[in-house]
C-alpha cells in the first residue's frame, strides 16, 4: 500500500483544490491519518474508493473525538514603555518586558474514519475531519452516500457527540433516546445526579455522598426527588 | 446490473431497492418487534411496516443495553477495560481481550511472547467453536426447533466453558489477556484436558449435521432468505461469515495475519448465494476448520515466558498517538481504535461492533419477505445486544 | 397453624394424609414457578445455560419459560437494566398478574454493578418494582441462580394466607400497578418510586 504522503499526492492529482493535511501519528503505531477539508470531504471519498490502485472500498469505523477548548498559557517578550529612575531622574525608557499572555484555543469535535480495501487487502488509511469548534458551528459532510457502513456509526456520533452530518439520509439518535437533551460522550458532560451512595464511600464518591446527604438534610429527599444537585448546563441544537 | 450503470453506481451503498408498493387497499401496519420478544437475542426493537405479512419497511432502534462503556473506559485506566471487554460480547468474552490487548500492544509498541501467541489461539479458536455452535443452536430454537440443537450445542459449550473455568476461573467474563502476555500459564494438565475436548469436537459437528443440514425444514425455510449482495456487504462494512457466506474473500486472519496466524494450515469457507443457509453452513465449515488450527497449536505450543519482561504493568502510560487494532472476532471485525495523551487513562477509547455494522443491511435483506422470515434472517445474522449498544 | 410432626406420621401410618389448607397450597405454587423469558444481558446466557442439560432448572418446576408477562409467576431481570428500556421492565411488571415475584439477577439489576458509572445505566431495578431475591455476581454461576430459586421456593412455603403480612394477591389494598417512569430530558423522572426505594435493610447503619 502506498504510504500516507503518497496517497495525500495523489488526491491533490486527482481531486483540485482537495485541501488534505497530513497529520503524522507520534507514537510507536505509526498510523499516520489525512485531514480532509469539509466542502471536498465527499469528492476526496469517492476518488478514494473508485481508484483503481487504492480501491479503498470498506470503511471500518467512523469515530467522534472531543477536543475541548484549551487555555494555553505563553511567555511573550513585549516592548513596553516603562518609568524608570535613571541616575536619580524619572524617566520613560522603552524596554523589552517578559509578559504572562493567556489564550484560549478553540476546541473542535473531530470524526475519524479507517479505511480498509477489500479488492487489494490493503489498509488502514486514517482520514479524518473537524468542525470548526464545538458550540454552533458542528457540521460536516456525511460520507454515507460514499461508503454504506457510516449509516449507524454517524448517528451514533451525532447521538453522543453532537455533530451535525448534512446529507445524511436518517440522523437521529441510536443509542439515547428521542427526548434526551444532551450529548454525552462529551468531556464537559455531566452526569445526572443519581448514584446510589453505599455505605461506605471513599475519594471523590465520600464528597459527593456528604454534599448529597447535606443537600437531602436542607430539602429532605422530597425535595430533591427528579432532579440532581449537579449543575449542568444545557446546549440546544436546531435539529 | 447493465453495462452502462458507472462503477460508482453500482457500489454506492444507497442504492437501496425500491419499496414495495403495498397491493391493495388498506393501510401499513405498523408493528414494534421487540424490546422484549422471544426470538430478538436480547433488547432490541425492529419497527416494522408490514402489508399482510411482508414486510414493507424496518427500522432497527438501538440503545436498550447502551452501558456508556466508551465513557467508563475513559475515567479508568487501560487495565482497568479489560473486565469491561469481556462484557462487549458476552458469549466470546477471550476474543475480546484479545482484540483489546492487540490494540493497546501496537499502541504501546510491545512485543508478545511466542507461548502467548499460541496460547491465544487455541483460547480465541475455542471460542469461535463455541460461538459458532451457540449461534446455530439460537437460529435453529427460532425456527421452530424448541430447544434440542441449542441444547446440543450448549453440551459442547460446557465442555469448553470448564476449560476456560479451570485456566482463568471464570465461565464467561474470562479478563485473561494482558498487554503483552497473559495473566496465568497453562499447565500440562489442561492442554491435556483441551486435547480431551477437541479429540471430542469433530464427533459433535458430524452429529450436528447429520441432524441439521439436509433437514427438510432447515433448507425450505433457509434457502433463498434473506440474501445479500457482495457488493452491498462491502460498501456497508459487513464483516465475518456473513461477509463469506456471500462469497467475499477477506478473513482478517489471513489478511493481516496478526499473531501467529500464517503458522497454521487452515481455509476460509466462503458461500454461494448468501442467504441464510449459506450463513449456517459458513459457521458449521469454520468450527472444523477451528478444529485443525486448534490441533496444530496444541502440538506446536513451546515452552517459554508468559509476559513480555519490558512490559510495564504499574505505572502504564503509552506515549502520545493513536493506534487501530482489529482481530476477526466470531461475530465479525471486531476493532478498538485507541487514542493516548500520555496519562494513564486513555483519551479516546472506540469499539468497533461488528455486530451493529452488521445490522446496517438488516432493511435491505428484509423488504418484501415475510415476518417469520425476518426472524430468521435476524438470526443469522449473530448479534449480540452487548456489543451492539456497548 | 401447622400440624403436630408426631400426630402427623402415626396417622400417616394409618394411611391418613393431614395438612393444612396453608401448606399444600403455598406447596402447589411454590412448585410450579413459571420464569418469564426475560434476558437482558449477560446474566441471560448463564440463565439460558442455567435451563440447559447440565444445571436443568427444570427439575425445580420452571418447566417452562413463557415469553408473555400474562402466562408467567416469576420475572428474573437478568442483566443491566438501562434508562432506556426501565419503563418497558415497569410496564411488564405490571402486565404480570399476582402472584408475581421478581429475582434480580446479577450485580447489575441489584445495584448497577460494574456500569454503575454509567449515565444510562438504572442503578438497581429495585427502585421501581419490589425485588424478592437478590443474587450477587457477574455473572453469577447456575448453581446460584438455583439456589436463589430455592430460596424464592422457601419463601413462598413461609408465605401466610392471612393476617397482615400476608402475600398481595389475597390482599385487596395492596399496590397493583407500579407507576412508569417518563424519559426526560437528562434522566429518568422520577429517578426512584417512592413506595420500594430505598430498601429498609435492617442494621444498615445511616
């Protein structure tokens, strides 16, 4: 099978204007994967599995990744304009100051997909697709129409991470029911508030157990029947 | 198919076939097959259209036994998912290990030891042999069978279930695999006890097709149900007999020969027509040729360690990346998709159901045949609701 | 109020067979138990193995399993009870008619078990429906769930046909229909029946 670099020439060949990324897999398994850019997803597919030397006919698996937003902290050197006392005298002087800058890198949701061909027994190709961050802007281009087997697997990300798959001809939940509001595999989820404390908890569980215990000692268990000491917040979806 | 249709016509997975117009007057009626019905192998729910008795349209609805398995995975360490495996596919709980233990050891870049390697396929081809039997044993107990073949089957099953008790001390929930070995060695005794079983095996699969496969019944309700395309099972990832019962070559043994799988003689079955006789006969020639592979390892079993010295057990944290380790399970393709942040739990943990991906062309084989035939072709399909939902 | 032991045998060797009306008939229904075939998960295999060859329950008096709540005395929930399929459990349990028993197989129906952690996962079937065995284990062995079928049998030999704890099918006020939960949007609503949960266990301290 050609190498990932090779596979990546030849859709820019085949498919103009493709937009793929390499994105090289550290780590000893060495699966190195392709990032397509949305509006070519579909086209880049296509040519993936009708080429006659990839043939990349069976697609594996399909899953959602959750990259939540990261605040990363970094050290600038910044010219500033500093009063100083210069041989006594008050002065402004322009210096170069080492600042503490903070940013928050936006997250995404991401949909990995493994390619494997059955006609030349070759694979995996790892190729794989992000949104633009996690909050509104979380479609991408469905690849059921290319490959058949994303039917189930891209409702099930749509279910538990929330994206949004356009041309995708039945997207509604597999695994939660109609009615359930939030998208759980998420790493911000939180988790209604209805473990049952044994006895003897320890670690975080002990905590949890003693501010549900206090909680139940200020409402009574009447009170808190149906609903979670937990905060959480709800994101809606136009559906 | 003409020769003008584009080759992309022809793959294209949403080439679905027409709905059957219903004839006559009257409206569909909608049934919900399921989530607590006899013959749906577990919690699962079909919603069908039916005109009379054929069916016109049929949804699958998932999510009964949905037990957040990826998201325990998650907030545990990678040692601490491998009991969790062992309930994906309740019925074949060592090939899950297996599949699981593959993944993380190419994540990790460890090294297995040669006794391992054969130790792992005499315990993973014992367990195709009795997922196998189990399988044929719940399709023929929905045919109508009431109960003797599974019965049969469930007295070979025993057999090996004690194998399995006597190694790891557990029936089904095995958890005996390690990244980079296994968790106790077998003894003299038991390969002498296995050997017992298997010399014993190629009897029972005589007797089970004696009885079984130029039944009357067994081929008029079984032939020409239910078939499926080799086109359609490609581009909809079906994988496992199901994918050889219509004639697909691809065993994942043989492509990508993981373990020491290109050490042993065997064939892959490979069917005609793929409808669901084809799919019970896949299964019947894959437990004897389960049989010989089993034989030749325990001839070939060497001595040695049982675990790689350079592996870590305390302290387990694979470096940053991402890994795809898949084994042909019995059910199918059976794969965990791994990502590492360097911590000691892991980021992204993925199982790849074979089963659910199965269930993809559960519509397409169903339209037009009648509600007996949908719990038949169902049954071959050989699901397990535990992997399905996760 | 049972009958004299030695009373009993001397007129057993006249050939007169004396009984109370409460024995023989907690006695015939103790002995014929029907399960519903009702799996789940994992535990579903052991009880499927469970009315196989080696371990027949049978021999016990399930001679049949019934797939229909109407035409079944024992509801085993073998296997994690999720969110998303309590309120059918509820809704078989109340299609079952009296006298109906529930055994709750398996760590999962008893507490959640290992997936306890689980967003979807229902912490116990015992916080909707009264549970009267309970049987640890994962899965627990066959030789369990007989045991815990023994123990289901004892009790309905210890079961007294009047007074005030006697069983509910021959008590007119007792609960009949146990309410359903709703699936909101987040969990279950309510996420326990008031009336069985929590389980008063004696000497549980808090």
């Amino acid at each position: 099978m050609k190498s990932a670099e090779e596979i990546k020439a030849a859709i820019e060949a085949a498919v103009p204007g493709a937009g793929v990324e390499f994105v090289p897999n550290p780590g000893p398994a060495a699966e190195h994967s392709l990032r397509l850019a949305p509006a070519s997803a579909v086209a880049v597919a296509t040519f993936l599995r009708d080429d006659a030397d990839l043939a990349f006919d069976f697609l594996s698996n399909v899953s959602g990744v959750d990259w939540p937003d990261r605040e990363i902290a970094e050290k600038v050197k910044v010219a500033r304009t500093v009063t100083k006392t210069v041989d006594g005298v008050e002065q402004s002087v322009e210096e170069t100051v080492e600042e503490t800058r903070k940013r928050v890198e936006p997250g995404c949701l991401e949909a990995v997909y493994h390619l494997y061909s059955v006609a030349k027994k070759h694979g995996p190709l790892v190729i794989r697709m992000k949104t633009a961050n996690r909050i509104d802007q979380v479609e991408l281009p469905s690849l059921t129409p290319v490959w058949r087997a994303a039917e189930f697997q891209e409702r099930e990300v749509f279910d538990l991470y929330g994206i949004i798959f356009t041309g995708h001809p039945d997207l509604r939940r597999l695994l939660m029911w109609e009615g359930f509001k939030d998208h759980p595999m998420r790493k911000d989820y939180v988790e209604p508030d209805d473990y049952e404390y044994e006895p003897t908890p320890h670690d975080h569980v002990l905590k949890r157990a003693q501010e549900r215990r206090a909680a139940e000692a200020a409402l009574g268990t009447e009170g808190l029947r149906g609903c979670g000491t937990n905060k959480r917040e709800t994101v809606n979806y136009e559906l | 198919m003409n020769a003008t249709e584009t080759k992309s016509e022809r793959l294209d997975g949403w080439n679905r076939p027409p709905v059957i117009a219903p004839d006559g007057e009257g409206e569909l009626l909608e049934v919900a097959m399921g989530p607590h019905h006899p013959s749906t192998h577990g919690v699962f729910r079909m919603d069908l259209a039916l005109d009379g008795e054929r069916v016109v349209r049929l949804k699958p609805v998932f999510g009964y036994l949905h037990r957040n398995h990826e998201k325990i995975a998650e907030q545990a360490s990678y040692l601490a998912s491998m009991p969790y495996t062992d309930r994906l596919d309740y019925i074949c709980s060592l090939t899950n290990n297996w599949a699981y233990a593959l993944a993380v050891e190419k994540l990790a870049g460890q090294e297995v030891p040669e006794r391992v390697q054969y130790i792992r396929v005499i315990l993973g081809e014992l367990t195709r042999i009795q997922n196998h039997a189990s399988s044929i044993g719940f399709l023929l107990q929905e045919m109508g069978a009431s109960g003797t073949p599974l019965m049969y089957a469930f007295k070979e099953r025993e057999k090996i279930l004690d194998l399995f008790e006597s190694l790891t001390g557990s029936r089904m929930m095995c958890n005996y695999m390690r990244f980079g070995g296994c968790r106790v060695d077998v003894s003299a005794t038991w390969l002498d006890a296995a050997r017992k079983v298997v010399a014993g095996l190629p009897q029972f699969v005589d007797e089970f097709e004696t009885l079984l496969s130029s039944n009357e019944i067994l081929m008029a309700r079984c032939q020409g149900v239910g078939i499926l395309r080799p086109e359609l099972a490609v581009n909809a990832g079906v994988t496992g007999p199901m994918l050889r019962a219509s004639g697909v070559d691809y065993d994942i043994r043989k492509v990508d020969r993981y373990g020491i799988y290109d050490r042993f003689k065997f064939r892959v079955p490979l069917g005609d027509h793929g409808d669901v006789y084809d799919r019970y006969m896949v299964r019947i020639l894959e437990i004897r040729e389960s049989i010989r592979i089993v034989e030749q390892a325990l001839n070939d079993i060497p001595a040695g360690p049982i675990m790689d010295p350079k592996a870590r057990i305390r302290g387990f944290r694979p470096k940053p990346g991402e890994a795809y380790g898949r084994i042909e399970a019995p059910k199918g393709e059976l794969g965990f998709y791994l990502i590492s942040d360097g911590g000691p739990n892991p980021y992204r943990y993925r199982v790849r159901p074979p089963s659910l991906i199965n269930l993809t062309v559960l519509e397409d084989m169903c339209l037009g045949s009648n509600v007996a035939d949908v719990v038949l072709i169902f049954g071959s399909v050989d699901i397990v609701l535990g992997e399905v939902d996760r | 109020m049972a009958v004299d032991q030695h009373l009993k045998i001397e007129l057993g060797k006249q050939g007169v067979l004396v009984t109370t009306i409460e024995e023989i008939y907690n006695w015939g229904r103790r002995s014929s138990v029907w399960p519903m075939q009702f799996g789940l998960a994992c535990c579903a295999i052991e009880m499927i193995a469970t009315t196989m060859a080696r371990y027949d329950l049978a021999r016990f008096g399930a001679e049949v399993f019934r797939p229909s709540p109407r035409q079944a005395d024992l509801m085993i929930v073998s296997g994690t009870v999720t969110k998303k399929m309590a309120p059918q459990v509820v809704r078989l349990y109340n299609q079952m008619a009296e006298p109906r028993y529930v055994i709750a197989m398996g760590a999962c129906a008893i507490s959640g078990g290992p997936f306890k952690q689980g967003y979807n996962v229902l912490k116990g079937i015992d916080r909707y429906i009264p549970v009267d065995v309970h049987i640890p284990g994962c899965p627990p062995r066959p030789e369990a769930l007989i045991q815990a079928f023994i123990t289901l049998q004892k009790k309905i030999d210890g079961q007294h046909l009047t007074g005030a704890d006697r069983p509910r099918h021959l008590d007119a006020g007792a609960q009949g229909e146990f309410p359903v939960p709703e699936q909101g949007e987040h969990d279950l609503e309510p996420t326990s029946n008031a009336g069985v949960w929590p389980v008063q266990i004696q000497g549980l301290r808090d």
